[in-house]
C-alpha cells in the first residue's frame, strides 16, 4: 500500500437543483497528479456511493454538513467534513 496519504484535489461546484447541492471534482495521486480511475466517494450521511471515471472526475449529492469518504485501491482512504 502507497504510505502517502489519498490526496483530494477536489474542485467543488455547487448546483442548487430541487435544494440538492451536487459536488463535482477530480480524483488524483499527490505525486504524480495522474487521475485515480475508479476511486470511491461515499456520502455517509445521504448513503450515497459514486464511482470517478477514467479521468477522476465525480460528481455527488451532498449537504453542507454531510459526510464524504473518498478512496482508491493503494491508497488510505480520506474523510471529508
């Protein structure tokens, strides 16, 4: 397991649509900036879970005081508060 920490490069865009706020942002290794294809975000707080695509990038329901836990095979998975 890669000893650095998940880094979250993490570029949130907040669209109010039937008062939901969606989060939309990339996923990327801290060393190599290379996207991470397939890591998981999961809103605890809603029960949501998402997929990045090839290119890291996600978008999410979320709340301003929601809970996001984002993770990748290889790497320590990182909470969001």
């Amino acid at each position: 397991m890669n000893r650095f920490v998940l880094t979250l490069l993490i570029m949130f865009t907040a669209e109010f649509v039937f008062a939901q706020t969606s989060l939309r942002g990339k996923i990327m290794d801290s060393k190599t900036d290379a996207p991470l294809e397939g890591a998981t975000i999961f809103n605890t707080t809603l029960g949501l879970f998402r997929k990045a695509g090839q290119d890291g990038m996600f978008s999410i329901r979320a709340n301003e005081n929601d809970v996001l836990i984002f993770s990748s095979a290889g790497y320590r998975p990182d909470t969001v508060k």
